[in-house]
C-alpha cells in the first residue's frame, strides 16, 4: 500500500493507531511466515483474501457507525447497557480487521465514508422508532454479517483449513482485558454476531412497527453494501 493510501486509511480508520504493537507484529510475523510456505499460491488467491479482508473492514466499520448512531439516541435508556455491549465487541472486529489491513496490504474500500454516513443514519433512524426498532435493525443487520461470515468460513475450509488458518483459527493469545485473552477469528466474530442477532429477538425485535418490512429492507441494503464493498 502506498503513503497515499495508508494515510487515506489512518483517517478513515483512526482506531487502527490505538491497536497494540506487539500483537501486530506477531500477525505480520505469521503472515509473512505463512505467505512465503507458499500461502499465495497465484493472483486467484491473492485477490480472494484481499476481498474477505476488505469486506470484511467494511462491515465492521458499518456496523460500528450502526451502533453509534443507536447510541446516540439510547445511550441514557434502559437499553443503552445492551447496545454498549453489543458496541464494544464490534470495535474489537473493527481493530483485528484494521490490523489485517495493514499486514496483508489490502486497500479499504473507497465506499467508507458513504457507509459512515449511512451506517450511522441507519443506526439513529430505527433507534428513534424506539427500543423496538433498534432491535429490529440489529437483527435484519446482524442476520445478514453472520450468514456472510459462514459464507466465508465455508469457502476457505473447502480450500483449505491449514492454508487459512491465520482467519480461521486464533492466532495468537495476547493480553488485552481479561476476556479477550484469546486471538480473533471468523468463527468467533460469527458466534458475536449471532448473539447479537439473538439478544435483538430477546429484547422484542419482532415487535416493531412493520418489523418484516423493515427486516427484509436492511438486510437488502446489507447484501447491497457487502456486493459493492468487495469490489470498489
């Protein structure tokens, strides 16, 4: 990646400046380890790995920009806690993915600060239906991430497991707060996204205001995002 481009993404980007050193030289470490045992084996699957990374940021950077936007509206609300929660652990994707970025050398997509705006909109829009419909959001948003992720998971499995291991197992045990002691994964951000899907339809989800409407809507925005992040 050149200057231009790694300034363009330390400002679209900023978490990726508070990510630990010693974390991110142990990936680059293991990537370059894993590239020159003969990881690439063509351009095929080089542009293969740049696409997950790529979308991958980009749904984490939406998601995120959903969940400020939510809690800028319910931040002081009973379900302020929840949304917190669910927040924070899209911040950590966020940073893993950041992280990527930077070691696999992967541009983001230009599409980041239309997804900025959008994502937070989105997120302040159905939050101002309510608890309800923040939830509803969450659901149609996080139904779409998860199927993506296994969607992914599956295509590097059939592949090949052991090549893809550094994204499909834990790479690292590295000391942050203890409960994030262990390396980041697809399967455990997918797992994430689930137990968001799952804590919108505990918190009443399926009780907005015209909930199968607004469900199929974003989740045809989501799929919309996810086919124009790979490849722009």
């Amino acid at each position: 990646m050149g200057r231009a481009a790694g300034a363009l993404l330390g400002k679209l980007c900023p978490g990726l400046q508070g990510a630990s050193s010693h974390y991110t030289q142990h990936v680059h470490q293991l990537l370059v380890r894993h590239c020159s045992s003969g990881n690439y084996t063509g351009h095929e699957e080089k542009a293969m790995l740049d696409r997950i990374i790529r979308v991958d940021h980009a749904g984490e950077y939406g998601a995120n920009r959903i969940y400020a936007g939510q809690m800028a509206v319910l931040g002081r609300s009973s379900v302020g806690p929840i949304i917190q929660h669910m927040w924070d652990q899209e911040k950590d994707h966020l940073q893993k993915f950041n992280e990527l970025m930077v070691a696999h050398r992967v541009r983001p997509t230009v599409l980041l600060p239309f997804w900025n705006v959008a994502g937070f909109t989105l997120g302040a829009v159905t939050a101002l239906l309510g608890k309800k419909g923040a939830m509803a959001c969450t659901v149609a948003v996080e139904a779409t991430i998860s199927n993506h992720y296994n969607n992914q998971i599956r295509t590097l499995m059939e592949r090949d497991p052991e090549k893809y291991r550094s994204l499909l197992e834990p790479l690292v045990s590295y000391q942050r707060t203890p409960s994030q002691k262990n390396g980041t994964t697809l399967k455990k951000f997918r797992d994430e996204e689930l137990e968001h899907h799952d804590t919108g339809l505990e918190h009443d989800a399926e009780l907005a205001p015209a909930y199968s409407i607004l469900n199929n809507l974003i989740q045809a925005g989501c799929r919309a995002a996810v086919y124009l992040s790979e490849r722009v």
